[in-house]
C-alpha cells in the first residue's frame, strides 16, 4: 500500500516552495537568512515526522527556535550548550 499522508520533509519542501514569492520580495540579505531559517527546520524533520500535531507550521517554528536557542546559549557563554 501506497502512503497516504506525505512525510514531514515533503509537506516542509512544498511550505517553502510556497513562500517563493514571499522570498523573492525579501532583499537579498534576508533571503540569505530566510534559507538558513528554513535550513533549522530542516534539522529537526525526523522529530517534526513523529509529532502528532495537525499543523505542521507548528513543530518548524519549534525547529527553528531549538536552533536558535542553541546559537544564543553559545553566544552567552552557556557551560553545557550544544553546538548550533
């Protein structure tokens, strides 16, 4: 049997390939920091897989502020941050 809800990094590809216009109004900079924001979701796709959740905006925010809070605690200095 074929599956029948796509996978997480699907449903993620096709959110970004829908904000293409979005990005491409951003200046160039920031689609700079948009595709490394989308790349953080990326790092956490295996865990967005298993979340029992109905929107998947939902687990890439989490994504990208796990990623962030990591860049942050090493910027500060925090003793046990893992590398961002």
């Amino acid at each position: 049997m074929g599956r029948t809800v796509p996978s997480f990094r699907t449903v993620l590809d096709d959110m970004i390939i829908d904000l293409a216009d979005y990005k491409r109004t951003l200046r160039k900079n920031d689609r700079v920091v948009f595709d490394r924001i989308m790349d953080m979701a990326r790092e956490h796709a295996s865990a967005s897989t298993v979340a029992a959740t109905i929107d998947p905006m939902e687990t890439i925010m989490i994504s990208i502020l796990i990623e962030q809070q990591k860049q942050i605690d090493k910027l500060k200095g925090v003793k046990d941050a893992p590398p961002p």
